[in-house]
C-alpha cells in the first residue's frame, strides 16, 4: 500500500504535527500556531498547542452525543482513532465513538494563525438517532485561571480566551449553541435518519488583538469541503515521494520526515519574496520567537544553523532544489557579521559544510546565477577558518572557537557549561572531525571557484587542501584512535585532578604534572562575587622554561556559583597561581581535561577491513535485515542499536554514551559511500531507522536527538538534526531523480527486500540487480545489472532515451 495512504495508529511511528504550509499562503510574522494531534487513549482526541509559549496549554477536542450521552475520552470509544491521511497542514482521521456510529474528523492548519476542523458522524444504524456534536476548547493561560468561554456576536454564539498577548476565538459555521459544562463547547444536535451523517465545522482562530482575532473565526467557511481538500491532496501529493517498503514503519517515517521538512519553510506576509526556514518548528517553538525574543549572550552561538540547513536539504535537493536555492539565498547575509568570542577575537563560524551545500545545489539546477551570488560570501566564510585567530598554532589545522559550532548537544570534556564535569574550553583542542570536514568544504570551495573562473582562488585553495591533508595524515598516524589533542603539544591528556583546595593552602605549594598538559581551573566563588580582573600563572613549559602568563577578565567564564578558566599554555610545572581579588579562603580545583573521549567525527576516516567479504546471509524481509544486518559489516564497525552516538567516553567505572545526532550519523553515511563500505552505509542506516521509529513511536514527532541505549527523545520537538537524509537513501539505493520525468539509477540495491518510489508519475522500483521504471509517459523499462543507466520521457526534444 502506498504509504500517504495510512491508516496510521497510536502504536506507529507517524509524525503527528500540524503546520500551515507556505506553499498554501504567507503565513503570519507574528502568529504561528502549531499543533499537535493527540491520541492517547486516556485522554480525547484533541489537537494541542501552546502558541509558542504563550500558554501553558491549549487543546480543541470534539465530544460525540450519542443519543444525548457524551463522549470524549479515547479509551471509551467502540474503536480507536486512526489516522488515514496526514500531510504538513492536514489530517484525516476516523472512530468509532459508540457502536453503529463513524465519525470522520479532518483538520486543516489552513494558516498559521487558523485551524479549521469538518467533523462528520454518520449513522450507520438501521434507525433514526438524535446526534450532537461539541466542539470543545479548554484553555490554561499563562497567568490567571480565566480559559475559553462562551460570548455573542450580533445573535451568533462564540467562544473567546486570551492568554498572554494572544486572544483566541473559536466560530462554527451554521447554527450551533453555547455549551458552558464541563467543556466550554459550541454544539449542533439533530435527527440523524439511517446512513446519513450529522456535519460540523468550526474554525479557531489567534491574534495579537481581540478584534482580529473574532473577524479571523468569522471570515467564510470554505462552500465546498471536499473539493478544496482534494485540491489540497493534489498539491500535497505533487510535493512528496512516496517510498514504499515491505515495512510500514520504515513508510511513515519517510513520510513524517518530509513533512517536517515542508514544515521548516517559511515564507511570511513581512518578507513575501524570501524563502527561509526554521530549525525546529513545533507547538512551542516557531520563527515568531526569533523576532521577539532577544538574543541571549550565552552560549555563543553562529548565525546559520548549518547542520540542521544541511539536513534540511537531504530532504528538499532530491526533488525541490529550487527551494534549497531560496532558502541559501535568504542565509547568506547572515555570514556577513559572524558572532565573536568576548575578549579571545575569535569568530563563531558556522557548521563547516556551506560550501559543499552550494555546490549540490548548483548540481541540480544548474543555475550560474546562484553560484555567482553566493560565491563572494561562501569563499570568505570558508577562508576564515584558516586566518590566525581561528588557528592559534599556526600549524593549517583550526580549531572549534565553541561547542556549539559543533552540533552535538554534549561533551564531557568540552561542554563548560556543564560544572559537574572536569572541562576544557574547545578552542585549546584540535579535532580530527573539523580537519576532515574543512578537507571536504576546501574540495567544494575550489570547484566554486573554477565554475566561476576564479583561478587565482582555486590554486590557493588547493594549496590549503594539501597541506592540511599532509598533518591530518601525519596525526591520524601519530594518534590513530584519538578524535581529538591538545592544540600546542599535540598530546592526548587524561583526566587527573592536581589540586583541590583553598587558595590558601594552593599558595603553599607547587603542581608537577606527569605529563606536560593546559591547566584547567574552577573557582567557587558563589552568585554574588565580582569577576576578578585577571589570573596570573607562573610555571615551567616542557622544556623547562618559565611561563608568566595572565588570563584577562574576558577569559574567565562564571558557571552560576562557579569561575571557570583555561590557559593558554601548556604546563610541566605550576609554580604560583595569583587571584588578589578573591578570598584566600575560595575553593578551587585544578585539574587536567580528558581528551581520550572519542567523538563521533572518529568515523569520518574509516577505512573497511582489507579484502573484506560479507558472508553468505539468506534473504530476509526489511524487519528481519535490521536484526541480522550487524554480521554484515567487518569488524572494526558497529553502528550500535539506534546509531553512532556523539561520543564515547571510557572510564574505570563506565563506558558513557552520548546522544545520537541523526545530522552528524548522515555525515558518517556520506563518508561510507564515499569510501565504497556499503554495507556498513546500511547498517548504520537502518540502525538510525530503529531509533527514528522509536521516537515516533513515543512523540509521534521527531526531536533532535535520542538517548543511544533506549531511543528517548532529546532536545527540541520537531529539530531539523532528527530528520532521516533522505538523499543520502537515494543515494545508497543507487537512485538519482534528475527531474519529474528523468532518473537515474545505478549499482545494486543493497536492502534485502523490494523498494518502490514514486513521485509525480514517475514509478522506480528496485530489487537487487532488478530495476523497473515506469515515467510519466506511461513507457515501462527494465533494467538488470549495477551499471549507471539513465531514463528520460519522450518529448519533443527527446525522443526518450533508455
């Protein structure tokens, strides 16, 4: 069955999010209600929202009237819910609230600041039954206790709330009355005679004053319910790849991820020309907040969310890359004034993979126009990561200026924001995964550079690319299991504490380390206290010269009771450390960061074993695969149960595991494909499509990442990071969709079972060697064999070529 089809259930990973689409209309720059539909059996069948925090709570939820007896609570209904159809901004779902009686509700986040909702109960008795139908809304606003209740307009009932800055009005078209107990409800009741059906629809409406807000509820219902939502079907459908699978599950979560991915755009009534996006739009989060909330100091953060941009465009480049395009676009002037790191001069640039993003795009529209847009920024930013201040050593390898340039949601050695950790700023180390990504940005910056014959900038790039591809070598030999070292002495540390004491009793000795290493320190010095205005440090280096260095307020980071430094030398020996300021009776402890935690940037120069061969495995079906498929990769990789996690950190007591970041698993993807380790490529794939079905599963929405041992979801509802890379799929699948009557395929289908695709007329179906491509023109053709072949639709200009 094709997967837009459904049913889905309250036990399948479907994502259950709602958001007015900008393909339908502009949405507006200050209301954007998103919401989610709930199908919890001990609650009703509501749609909930928080209004991006302007409530607590907000649900609407129909009560059934069946013979004059209410229903509402899921678990008392004859049968469950079932969602049989949902896109971006539409869902459809049907129950059974008593026996002989189905109900069929639509909703439709028609705009950003609308919901309309059709609910119709059929009679399917062989008798005449008194029916009713309530829509319900319960309201808990941020202060007070005052929710939604009923009010007039000119004879026409209403109901109407406020919570925040926002009023709510909730209208029904027709005749409908109040209902003020239990629920604050409008109701239509009436004889419903067999096999016929009793029809409602109201509206919900938000905004920023109470008369909007009334007029936006009332404004007309659609005359014609079913032929505006088939052509909303129709549009929709023109929107999505449909993937087929003998696994359900696998169906709806490539299903969920593009519509979180339509989701993600926004085009408003402010800026109509512009097409951006939002990394992680839910009930509680939108881009509304972006132009009302101040942005906060700390943690320092780049001004383009690229990772989650480049998730973003697995999902758009595959069929939409004239979107990825506009959204790139609006970007770009977000690179121009790069945050700085206060007192350090520093830049915060983004996620290193802007460049490689410009040239897929370019790959699939063409379109020199673009690339000359964009180069002059995209060859600044990418050059700025080899200035001085970004490279302290001077050795051709940057370091990370903060954690958050990263992507990951956690480290145990770097994230300093975290004071139950022993932590070291970023900036003092040296990454494998940031060597290796910048490798990849320089590949793409020169072939920038010669597509617009910047021939001067190629051969400096090129000379960039070499000699930090000769120290990554040089260092991966030097410490082949590290993903990370120190800056300066390019040494692995180990965690040691060297002092814990007063200040007093610090000032009465020295600190010899076993192993030359920077000095770490947290000072107790509560909420209160003044930052001192510096830190002095005497010592000896490694080869046992003095060290006189100062550390400047701006270097001193407060961690609520606590003040956090690094230095920025390297120390055999510390022989005095002065802070006049504060108390000889402070607490501090000094101590030595880890730097033996391997982080998921590690995979990026895997290699597989030499000579490998998978062994024989008998065909399974895809939830079979995702058990066996771990035999298939040699030793050396494991994708784990749910993915790679971010790190992995061994100590005497535990092996700790970080989150899993399904962004930065589609980054060690594209690497293994890269690399030719396709059978490694799948085991991580369906290992991420385990711990996505796990998510969904529970939150029926993405987040944007989940626990690496159980699934559990962490960090915002709905983040671009959770979504599956749906290009990275196609790629592994051996298919390239070149346009809606153009692909390509090539290789062998690597799954153990049959995939189908299909898009806008155009069928793909692959087995092993075994591909069959039905195109728009209704002309079929085979394929046998793992050599590249292209299929194109007759035309005028071509008469189809096979």
């Amino acid at each position: 069955m094709a997967m837009l089809a459904g049913p889905f259930f309250y036990s399948d990973p479907i994502g259950l999010t709602l958001a007015a689409d900008q393909h339908f209309g502009l949405l507006d720059p200050y209301v954007d209600a998103v919401w989610q539909v709930n199908l919890n059996p001990t609650k009703p069948l509501a749609l909930e929202t928080s209004f991006c925090l302007q409530a607590k709570k907000f649900s609407l939820f129909p009560v059934f009237l069946i013979n004059r007896q209410p229903i509402w609570i899921i678990s008392d209904f004859f049968s469950q819910p079932r969602v049989d159809e949902i896109f971006s901004n539409y869902a459809r779902l049907t129950c059974t609230p008593a026996a002989g009686f189905q109900a069929r509700l639509e909703v439709w986040a028609q705009t950003s600041t609308s919901l309309l909702c059709q609910l119709r109960l059929n009679n399917l008795t062989e008798s005449k039954a008194l029916l009713g139908i309530q829509a319900a809304a319960e309201l808990f606003p941020l202060e007070g206790s005052a929710g939604m209740a009923p009010v007039m307009l000119q004879y026409q009932p209403y109901l109407s709330g406020k919570t925040d800055n926002l009023y709510l009005s909730l209208a029904a078209s027709g005749q409908a009355a109040p209902v003020y107990s239990p629920f604050s409800a409008l109701q239509y009741e009436g004889r419903v005679a067999p096999q016929e059906a009793l029809t409602f629809i109201w509206r919900c409406s938000a905004a920023l004053d109470e008369e909007t807000s009334v007029k936006r509820a009332f404004q007309p219902f659609p005359e014609n319910w079913d032929a505006a939502i088939a052509n909303l079907r129709l549009s929709q459908r023109a929107e999505l790849l449909e993937i087929s699978t003998p696994n359900a599950d696998w169906d709806a979560v490539f299903l969920t991820c593009q519509n979180t991915a339509q989701q993600a755009l926004i085009r408003t009534e402010a800026n109509p020309e512009r097409l951006n996006f939002y990394t992680n739009r839910s009930p509680d989060y939108s881009y509304t907040q972006s132009m009302t909330t101040p942005k906060l100091n700390l943690p320092l953060e780049p001004n383009i969310q690229a990772l989650a941009l480049a998730q973003l465009f697995q999902m758009l480049l595959p069929l939409h890359p004239s979107e990825a395009a506009a959204v790139f676009l609006a970007q770009l002037p977000l690179l121009s004034d790069p945050p700085m790191v206060p007192g350090l001069g520093r830049k915060v640039l983004p996620f290193p993979c802007l460049a490689q993003l410009a040239v897929q795009v370019y790959a699939q529209t063409g379109d020199n126009q673009f690339i000359t847009e964009i180069y002059p920024q995209i060859r600044e930013t990418c050059l700025s990561w080899f200035e001085p201040t970004q490279d302290r050593d001077g050795d051709g390898l940057p370091e990370w200026a903060v954690l958050a340039q990263t992507g990951w949601s956690d480290h145990p050695t770097f994230n300093i924001f975290n004071p139950k950790r022993l932590t070291t700023r970023i900036a003092t180390a040296e990454s494998l995964a940031l060597g290796q990504l910048l490798l990849d940005e320089l590949l793409a910056l020169e072939k920038l550079a010669r597509a617009v014959e910047d021939q001067d900038t190629a051969d400096h790039v090129s000379t960039v690319h070499a000699k930090l591809t000769s120290l990554l070598e040089a260092l991966h030999t030097q410490l082949p299991e590290a993903s990370c070292w120190d800056r300066d002495s390019h040494q692995v540390t180990s965690q040691a504490i060297l002092f814990e004491g007063s200040i007093a009793e610090l000032e009465q000795q020295s600190l010899r380390l076993a192993q030359a290493a920077r000095i770490n320190a947290k000072l107790l010095i509560g909420l209160t206290a003044p930052k001192p205005a510096q830190v002095q440090i005497l010592g000896e280096s490694p080869d046992g010269s003095p060290i006189e260095e100062t550390l400047p307020s701006a270097a001193l980071s407060r961690l609520e009771e606590l003040l956090f430094f690094t230095t920025e030398r390297v120390y055999q020996k510390v022989n005095h450390i002065s802070i006049s300021e504060l108390s000889d009776q402070t607490w501090l402890t000094i101590y030595v960061a880890d730097l033996g935690v391997r982080d998921i940037g590690w995979y990026l120069t895997y290699m597989p074993a030499e000579n490998f061969e998978p062994s024989e495995q008998p065909k399974a079906t895809v939830g079979e695969q995702t058990a066996n498929q771990a035999s298939l990769a040699p030793a050396g990789f494991s994708a784990g149960l749910y993915g790679l996690p971010e790190y992995e950190q061994i100590t005497e007591s535990a092996n700790l595991t970080g989150a899993v970041n399904p962004a930065w698993n589609g980054l060690v993807l594209e690497h293994l494909l890269a690399i030719g380790a396709k059978q490694e490529a799948v085991e991580l794939f369906t290992s991420l499509m385990r711990g996505t079905i796990q998510v969904l599963k529970q939150e029926h929405c993405l987040y944007d990442g989940y626990i690496s041992q159980s699934a559990l979801p962490l960090g915002k509802r709905n983040g671009l990071t959770g979504l599956l890379p749906l290009q990275t799929f196609l790629q592994l699948a051996g298919i390239r969709l070149l346009a809606p009557d153009r692909v390509q395929v090539s290789g062998e289908f690597p799954f153990p079972w049959r995939l189908s695709l299909r898009y806008r007329g155009l069928e793909v179906m692959r087995e092993g060697k075994n591909t069959t491509v039905t195109l728009p023109d209704g002309s079929v053709h085979h394929h046998f064999g793992s050599q590249p072949r292209s299929f194109i639709a007759k035309n005028e200009n071509n008469p189809g070529v096979d």
